[in-house]
C-alpha cells in the first residue's frame, strides 16, 4: 500500500510585510477545489452546518460559507483535515486597482496621482508596522487647526498624559503634551489654531482617506505628533521633543513616547549660512540616531541656495532631505534650488489643502511639497517586516535606508537634472517597489522552510506557505535524477496562509525534492514517496 511521507512548509520570508490582518477577507468564507463533483456532495453531507454554493458549472470549485459562531482556526483544520479538499483560500472583496478613496475632492489632486500615491494605497493604509507598532511622524509650524473634521483623528495623542491637568503624567518631562508640545511656550500642547500655513501641511500628511469627505493626505492613517514654534528655540525646542519621544520609545520597546519615523518641516530661514545656525544643523544628525529621517522645505525664492543661503536645506547632515518644488509638468516651480544641496522635488504647485477652520484651498509652494515626502516615509514604514527589525537594532542605519529606497524609487526627470541632486521628482510607488525588492534579498536561515514528515494521505502532499510579502511563488517537484515532474503557479498576499494538496500518482517512487520559488529565492527540500 502505497505511504507518503507528508511536508508541512513554512515558508517565513522575512521581507516586505504587512500585519497578518486583511480587511478585505470577508469572515468564514472560503474558495474550496474539491477533488471531484461527488466528493464536494459528500462534504456536504458531513459538514451540513456550512453553505455550499458551485461557482460554476466545470471546474470543482465551491463557496463554502461557515457558521458565524465557528472560529477561524476550526474552519481551516475543518478544511485541512478534509481529503476530498485539494486546495482553499478565503473570499475577498475585490479592490479596484489604481485604489482612489472616496473623498468627494480627490479628483482634485492631481499631486497624489502624480506622486504615485494611488498606486501605493492600494496594498494598505492601516497606519501600522509589521511588527505593530503606531507609526508617528512629527510635525513643526507656527501652529494648527487640528480640530477640523478632516485632521482630528490622525492626531497623535499621548494617552500616558492627563490633558490640561498642569502635571507631567507620564514623567518624559513634558507636562500637558497630550496634543503633542507648544514648543513656542515651551509647555503643554496649546497650538495657535488660527494659522493657516500649518493646518495645509497637517492636511497633506495626515488628511484622513477614504472617509466620504472633504480630501485625502499622503498617509490616511498616520499619527501626526504636532510642535508649534516661532523662532530658532522653539525649533530646537521642537526637534527635542521628537528625539525624547523616539528616544523613550526605543528604550522602552515600545512602552513609552512615540514610534516617530520622520518629520516635517515648512520653515527655515531664507538666505542664511549653517555657519549662523550651528547647534541646529547640529541637532539632524542627532534626530537620524534616534531612527528619525528628516525633511525640510527649500525657500520659495527662485535662487541657488549653494550661494543665497537657505537653513535648514544646507545643513550638512545625512538624515535631512531638502525638497523644492515641482508643477504639472514636472518642471521646477518658483523655488530655491542646487544641484548640490537640494535632493529631489515633489508636486506642490496649485494643490488642494485644508486650512483654518477646515475650508478647502489652492495653494502653492515648498511648503506643500515636503509634507507630502515625509508622509510618503511615514507610508513606507508599514510594510517590510525585515526593515521594521532594523529600525529597532540599528535605527539610524534604517532611517538612511530609507531614504534610498526613497531616492532610488523616485522618477528621473530630465528638468530637473539642473536643478536637484538626484534630477528626480518624489514617487511614492517607486519607493514602495524598492522596500518591496529589499525584502526580496533577505539571507534565509534553515528555519524558514520546516518540514514534518507525517504520514497523512495515500495520495498526496500538503504544503502549507506563508508569505510576508506581495506575489507569485512557484511550487516544482523533481525526481532523484533531477528530471522536473511538476510544476505549479501560485498567488498570495502577505499575511495569509495557501493551504495547497498536491496529488503524489505521477510523482515516482523514492526521493523527491520540492522546490519553492519565490522572486530570488529558491528553498529546496526533500520527500520520500515509499
């Protein structure tokens, strides 16, 4: 009586990930092959509790509908367990690609489009790392109107602190920073909510997406940790606090401050030199330590910077991106420039923005390009499992890491070669294509792929794949001498299981080896087929 030898795998690549959870898996349904007509008739018969629905009139595939009462473990050992089953997977709601929100006003932004925003939204906005960490990105200006519909829910809010209580509740040496810090005051979290400069850049980062209203920001669920400031103190001021909240964070792991992955800032002073600004240039590199990436808005005076001065743009540190500004056409906008110190251009001429008291608005300049480039580093930041491990071992090499995935995904434009460091306009897309490759080239431990061998089935072997990461992976069987049986393409997304039964009548007798394929890498393992 023929035996097989079964190969439970579990293939753990430690790349470009999401969390396990997938909002569009739609509860207790699943796509079943049956082996045959007649054995699909007979599950039924066994499992009456479910709903079988034929999807089809050749093919053996079933909806099967569970209980509402059935946990989601019990469905799939139900259907693991079950030899008729050949393969499964859960029902989803099918997302339209190119994945625009609803917000009546998108069809204004052509930034978003341009950026490669819609693209990039449709593998997820939940706002979380892999490893489930809340991700923030501070934000500096003279002050916001964060209570506008549109904003208030991606605010970061310190819920270790008591509002307005005038005590430092969770003793980080802030006290009221509940709404983030009024550095301008230098206590609590009082912002001037009359401006209007901080409130559009608020709504190009964190502009809530996908809620029927109004507009969408970069990130539709980012936390944005808000700092007012006036002047050089304050600013420093500001950059404190951040570095403090990343600082307890990292320390604490994750217990205290705030997962801050980048910053924002929309002011600076035109025509200085970092010789007039030492301890503030000083302080990026400090940021970058911390596992903060940093980006700065050029001045909107049409000049080479390298010459006319401009601070923050020319300090000299690694973890400061200096963004100009870039209009329909890709071309640069009336803005500051140099083809040393100014690293890319993003789309921020004649934008849709929120501002005081929550009226939408054109407007344009650097100040709305940076947001838009750090909230596309916030973005980043949720999907690749190995770069969320580096971020907690080696913050400051992440946050450089980023910003190449953030350079090398970004679109050559020919007009803005003269113009920028890199000749490139800021594409989010792009950079999610290089975080993705970046997890693809993960050095894989022999505990990636784990085989039992079992005796489960006459007739078949099972695989069981799971993926970090977006794509097709190729299971092929070989004989002893090496000639290729079989061949199968697969599909899976991050975070899901692929329950797989391979029928073994054409596998020969003896050893075998199968292969999985995924991208660049290729695990292979044995079987014995007796």
């Amino acid at each position: 009586m023929m035996k097989v030898i079964a190969c439970f795998i579990t293939f753990f690549l430690m790349t470009f990930g999401l969390n396990a959870g997938n909002n569009h898996k739609i509860p207790h349904q699943y796509i079943v092959e049956f082996s045959f007509t007649a054995d699909a008739a007979m599950w039924r018969l066994q499992h009456q509790e479910a709903q079988l629905e034929r999807l089809g009139e050749i093919l053996n595939y079933y909806l099967v509908i569970f209980p509402e009462s059935y946990h989601s473990s019990i469905e799939t050992n139900i259907l693991k367990e079950s030899h008729s089953v050949i393969s499964y997977s859960p029902n989803q709601v099918l997302r339209a690609r190119g994945c625009k929100p609803n917000d009546p006003e998108f069809h204004k932004q052509w930034n978003m489009s341009y950026m490669g925003f819609e693209d990039a939204w449709c593998y997820d906005q939940n706002g979380i790392s892999p490893l489930g960490d809340t991700i923030a990105l501070g934000l500096i200006d003279f002050g916001f109107d964060y209570r506008c519909e549109d904003l208030n829910e991606n605010i970061y809010r310190n819920y270790k602190e008591i509002p307005a209580n005038n005590l430092d509740d969770d003793q980080n040496g802030y006290i009221d920073d509940y709404l983030g810090f009024n550095a301008r005051s230098g206590v609590g979290d009082a912002h001037d909510t009359t401006e209007n400069h901080g409130t559009n850049c608020l709504s190009l980062i964190g502009a809530k997406g996908n809620n029927n209203f109004q507009m969408t920001g970069a990130n539709a669920s980012v936390k944005v940790v808000l700092c007012s400031a006036r002047d050089e103190a304050g600013l420093v001021r500001a950059y404190s606090y951040f570095i403090k909240m990343r600082t307890d964070y990292n320390n604490s792991g994750g217990q205290k401050g705030a997962y801050i992955v980048a910053s924002s800032l929309s002011l600076g002073f035109d025509g200085d030199m970092p010789s007039e600004h030492v301890p503030l240039c000083a302080i990026y590199d400090k940021l970058g330590e911390v596992g903060i990436l940093n980006v700065s808005a050029v001045t909107n005076e049409n000049e080479n910077i390298d010459t006319y001065g401009d601070v923050p743009s020319l300090c000299p540190s690694d973890f400061l991106i200096a963004v100009t500004n870039s209009d329909r056409n890709d071309h640069k906008a009336e803005a500051g420039y140099s083809q040393n110190n100014v690293d890319i251009a993003a789309s921020g001429e004649e934008v849709l923005v929120i501002g005081r008291r929550g009226e939408l608005q054109t407007s344009s300049g650097c100040s709305l390009s940076a947001p838009q480039v750090a909230g596309g580093i916030a973005y980043l930041n949720q999907f690749c499992e190995r770069f969320n491990l580096l971020s907690k071992s080696d913050p400051s090499k992440a946050a450089l890491l980023m910003k190449k995935f953030l350079f090398d995904g970004s679109k050559s434009i020919s007009a803005l070669r003269e113009y920028t460091v890199t000749g490139k306009r800021f594409d989010i897309y792009g950079g999610f294509i290089e975080v993705n490759n970046y997890g693809a080239l993960s050095i894989y431990k022999e505990a990636d792929l784990v085989l039992w061998p079992n005796l489960v089935h006459e007739d078949e072997i099972k695989l069981d794949v799971h993926l970090t990461r977006y794509g097709n992976f190729t299971i092929k069987i070989y004989d002893l001498t090496g000639r290729l049986v079989q061949t199968t393409e697969h599909s899976i997304e991050p975070g899901s299981v692929s329950f797989l039964k391979l029928p073994t009548a054409n596998f020969p007798y003896g050893l075998n080896f199968i292969q999985l394929i995924f991208d660049k890498t290729l695990i292979t393992r044995q079987f014995i087929k007796i």
